[in-house]
C-alpha cells in the first residue's frame, strides 16, 4: 500500500527540494543520504528485512538540533515525515518521503537518588537495564533487550517481568523531549502541554520526532524465573497446564507459553534444531518457594528438554524469553482476549499446533491482568488494551512464501479467537496493515484528531500505519 501524498501549500520543485537538501547536509551535524548513497540503504533497514522503504533521503540525525532542521526542511518542501530508531515494527511501504533515523541519540543518564532514567531516542533497553542495575534499579523494559526505549513505551510498553505489578511503561512515563511539526524542540509533560504528553502514550509518531524520554525505575534487583521447553508431545499437555495456572495467580508473576515451530538451521542448538516446542516463560518477584508453588502443575508433567528457571540477577532477563537478535524478513499478527477457555486452547492446538503443518515461527499467549488491565490501568494506553487479559501474538520468519502461508494460518486463528476479542489490538504487536482505527476507540480517535489538528493540521507526519488524521475520513486508515 503507497499512499498519494498532498498538502495545502504550493508544492516545490524537484530542483528546490535538492538544493534544499544539499543546504540540510551542510547544516546537520549527522549525515543526508539519498538513492545510491552508501549510508542510504542502512538508513532503510531496520530489524524486519519486509520493511523496503524508498524515503526520498535519509536524515541520520546525530542529535536534536538536527532532528528540528530536517523537520524544518520537511514543512517548507510538503514532504511527509517517517521515523525509525531500531526497526521493529514495519509498516506499510512508502515512497518520497523524509526518513528521519534516530539511532544515534545514545545518551543514558540514570538518577539513582529518584529512581528515574534519562534517555535518547536511539536507546536500546539493554543500554539503560546495565547501569541502573548498578544502583539496585530496574526499568519496565520488555522482552528484548535490543528494542529501542521510545517506540516500546510510546505504545505502550509490556514488560514481561514488572509489568503485572506495576502497569504498562507509558503509565511510568515523567516527560517526553520531541520535534513538532513547526520545528519547534519542547519538552512536555503533565504539566506542561498534557494534552499532547498524553497523546503521545498511544498516538505515538503522529505528532512529532521524540529525541528523548524520561520516565521512572523500581527498586527491582533479581527475579526467580526463566524457561521451560517441553517437545512437541507434550504441547497439549503444557497448554492445559498454562489455563490452569493462570487462575488465580499474583500480580508479581508473569508466565506465557510459546509455541516454537524452529527451522534445521545450524545457528540453532542442536538439541532445538528443527524441531516443535512449547516453551514457558516465567518470571516472579517473590520468593523462590513461592514460584515454585505456582508452577507446579508444569512440573507434574515431567523433566522438560531445557529447564533455566532459578533466582537471576534482572539483568538476566533476556534469558528468559530468548527473542532473536538478528534481523530477519518476518510479518506478526495479534489478538486481545477477555478470557483463554479451553475452546480457544483447542483452536490454537488445531490452526499452529505440531499437528497443523503450519509454518507460523511462533505463537505466543502472554497473560496480562494485574496493573496492566482494569480500573488499575492507566489511561496510558487505549481502552480496548486495558480491557484485555490475554494477549495472542504470532510471527513467521522466512522467504514470502512461507511469510505469506504464515499470515494466512494466523488470520485464520485470529478470526477463531474473535468471539473472546476486546475488539482491539496491542499497538507494539500490530500487523503490517493494522490502522489507528483497529486500536482505539472512536472517543480516542477523536480526541487524537484534535490534537492533530492543533499540533499536525497539514498531517505531516503521516508515514507510520496508526496514522491519525486531523479529519475523520482522510485516508489513512482512522
């Protein structure tokens, strides 16, 4: 899908718009690339190889003065704005517009005294997990410690270690640093601009460039947890375990159950290559004894394959889920439940299971509930989200053939689950095509669209797939 950009001023010329650009290189201090340049194709490849964008340049901006020049440049030429930091999430291809990269903004700056972090927009979780838990701290970072920090708490945020405990990360957020439309650099929060610190939990990149957040960390320095993997005859079995364990649970524990489909490639341990799993992640806060307790009914099936659970330092929780490190070509899909009967069981087991012949990589049931959902949720993120408590989540890596035989055998189990949906869908968990209309309600949506229409009313930054228009009906999806 390539949308047909427009905009209410004049438009420039192709020989104004390319000396506009060779005064943006000479201005920034990080670098302009346009096809053909060497830094060009970096600056389009993000962590899913699907992406393939064609921006008209590459700003990699080094730093939030350079951030606001492009931003300048884009409002003067009517050139759309898209910006990427690590590459996780894909949306729609475009065409001619201005990719603004933030990886560069690297800064971290921890305050052990009130508990609070500091960083860049090209911050990755791992760079602000390793010196906060220097001084006894943690942050809600999610499961992977190469996602950048911006785009993960502006959609919200799941941590699969503190996250039942103490909500979404956006709910943690103290104040945002961004770029606006106008070129304008402001730093906004509950007190100063709430309305637009507010939209931006949620409305994330429709309203500006983020170059830096600040939010808060917990007094959080181990957890008891890590992973079970079971074979693929054990599947069902560890399915029916993971429904029985999630009952009555404290908000201090976390399980979800992965089913992992690997393919016979020699970088996988040998003792998982090619083969079926269910692998269930674990973390606790609590005791020990405590866990132990709870996931016992895993227990009573039997020694699993590998077994890592036991007390680590925070720093360790990478381990637990083991998410893949190196970019791939792959597409994702997901679900809100209201509930995970055996009846939804039994139509994961049938669409992805072993017995499927699916080529889906992963499927993934993630408890939420606790502080994540409910009247003890935040408005942080949007209200079919908070309404859930479960998430279903399931991605295939490989060439589009396989991709594409994935999607199908996902939309197929979506569309089973539908009768236990929210209706809406996680924002960090969202498909290629998903659109700002299948995450928010129609208030919400209203309530985004004012703010566009004060902060973005040209919809400059239109170059994402949850794009919201200053006006119902506009094309993009809302």
């Amino acid at each position: 899908m390539t949308e047909q950009y427009s905009d209410h001023r004049p438009p420039t010329s192709d020989l104004d718009r390319q000396a506009g650009l060779a005064d943006l290189a000479r201005a920034v201090t990080g670098s302009v690339h346009t096809p053909g340049d060497a830094g060009y194709a970096a600056g389009v490849t993000g962590f899913n190889l699907r992406s393939g964008h064609e921006p008209l340049a590459v700003v990699a901006a080094a730093d939030s003065s350079d951030v606001r020049l492009a931003v300048q440049f884009a409002a003067t030429h009517g050139i759309p704005v898209g910006v990427v930091s690590t590459g996780h999430q894909p949306f729609p291809r475009q065409k001619g517009f201005l990719l603004i990269t933030t990886g560069a903004l690297r800064s971290v700056k921890i305050d052990a005294e009130r508990a609070v972090a500091r960083v860049g927009a090209g911050v990755r979780w791992a760079e602000v997990v390793a010196p906060a838990h220097e001084v006894g701290l943690a942050p809600l970072s999610g499961s992977a410690p190469h996602v950048g920090v911006v785009g993960y708490t502006l959609g919200g945020g799941l941590s699969p270690v503190l996250g039942r405990s103490h909500g979404w990360a956006a709910d943690h957020l103290l104040s945002v640093e961004l770029v606006t439309p106008d070129g304008v650099l402001r730093r906004v929060s509950a007190d100063a601009e709430p309305e637009l610190f507010a939209g931006l939990r949620g409305g994330r990149s429709n309203f500006g460039v983020v170059t830096e957040l600040e939010f808060k960390l917990f007094p959080v320095t181990s957890f008891y947890g890590g992973g079970l993997y079971y074979p693929a005859e054990n599947v069902a079995a560890v399915l029916d375990a993971y429904a029985q364990v999630v009952q009555d649970v404290p908000d201090e524990f976390t399980v979800s159950v992965a089913l992992l489909n690997l393919p016979p490639l020699p970088e996988i341990p040998e003792v998982f290559r090619g083969k079926f799993l269910a692998h269930v992640r674990i973390t606790h806060t609590g005791t020990d004894e405590a866990a132990e307790k709870l996931i016992a009914p895993f227990r009573a099936l039997g020694a699993p394959l590998v077994d890592t659970v036991g007390r680590h330092p925070f720093s360790a929780y990478p381990g637990v889920h083991a998410d893949p490190t190196e970019a791939a070509p792959y597409e994702e899909q997901s679900v809100l439940l209201t509930a995970l009967p055996h009846e939804a069981v039994a139509h994961v087991l049938d669409r992805v299971g072993p017995e499927s012949g699916s080529p889906v990589g992963v499927l993934e049931i993630r408890q939420l509930g606790g502080a994540l959902t409910g009247p003890r949720a935040s408005a942080a993120v949007p209200a079919l989200t908070r309404d859930a408590e479960f998430i279903v989540w399931g991605a295939t890596v490989g060439p589009p053939e396989v991709v594409a035989a994935g999607e199908a055998d996902l939309r197929s189990l979506l569309t089973d689950l539908d009768k236990w949906a929210t209706g809406g869908k996680y924002q960090n968990f969202t498909g290629r095509e998903d659109v700002a209309a299948d995450l928010f309600t129609a208030a919400e949506l209203d309530r985004l669209r004012e703010l566009k229409r004060r902060y973005d009313p040209r919809n400059l930054f239109r170059v994402n797939n949850h794009t919201v228009a200053p006006e119902h009906g506009a094309g993009t999806g809302d």
